[in-house]
C-alpha cells in the first residue's frame, strides 16, 4: 500500500526544502505501509536511503516535537522502514532513521535535523 498526497501539510513542504538545500534527494512521501504507519518522507544522500519523521508544534504547552515520538511510534517506524527496504531491495546496511522537528516560533520557524537515530 503506497499513497503519496497530493497536498503536502506547511511541515513537510519546510522539511522537504530544508532536506533539499542539504542535498538530499526526496524519493517518496507519505509512504503508508498498513493502515496507519507511515514514513513521512523517504530520501536519499551519498547513496544511505533514509527514512524521516516530521514533527510540528505551534507551543510547548503538551509535548515538545521530540517527546511525541513513543516506543510504540518507534516500533512502527521499524516495521514500515523494514517493510520497504525488503519490498524494494534495498540494503539493510545502507539505511538510517532521521527526525525532523520543527518548532513554529512567531514569526519563523526553528528546524532540528536528528540523524542517524536507533531504533
């Protein structure tokens, strides 16, 4: 099951250009592997295929960006990320897990780029 919005929400299209003033290459967006599991957005850099979390916050009066990504999200980032590296060939030792936060300040935005995450 793969479904690729036509429409990207405000976070995504900031963190899809951010990635791309970094040289990644975006390869797939909103890639649904069941029901509800998604990968926000799939890329590529220096031949690694990385698979990105966006998350977006107005205020921190609940959670940070950061503290909204659970054991139980993290366990179904793995099993879509295994999903498409199996479903597409790709090599397990040439994948990494990012996370993209992006904290909407009043006039602009503040982007962090966590790389290379485990999970």
């Amino acid at each position: 099951m793969q479904s690729t919005k036509k429409t990207w929400d405000t976070w995504e299209i900031i963190a899809i250009k951010y990635l791309q003033k970094h040289w990644y290459n975006i390869t797939d967006t909103n890639f649904k592997f069941w029901r509800f599991w998604e990968i926000d957005i799939i890329a590529s850099i220096n031949w690694v295929t990385t698979f990105i979390e966006v998350k977006y916050r107005t205020n921190l009066k609940y959670w940070t960006p950061e503290e909204s990504i659970t054991k139980y999200k993290l366990h179904k980032f793995k099993r879509t990320i295994d999903y498409y590296v199996v479903k597409n060939n790709l090599d397990f030792e040439k994948i990494r897990f990012d996370v993209i936060t992006i904290l909407k300040w009043p006039q602009s935005y503040k982007v962090t780029h966590y790389k290379n995450l485990e999970i």
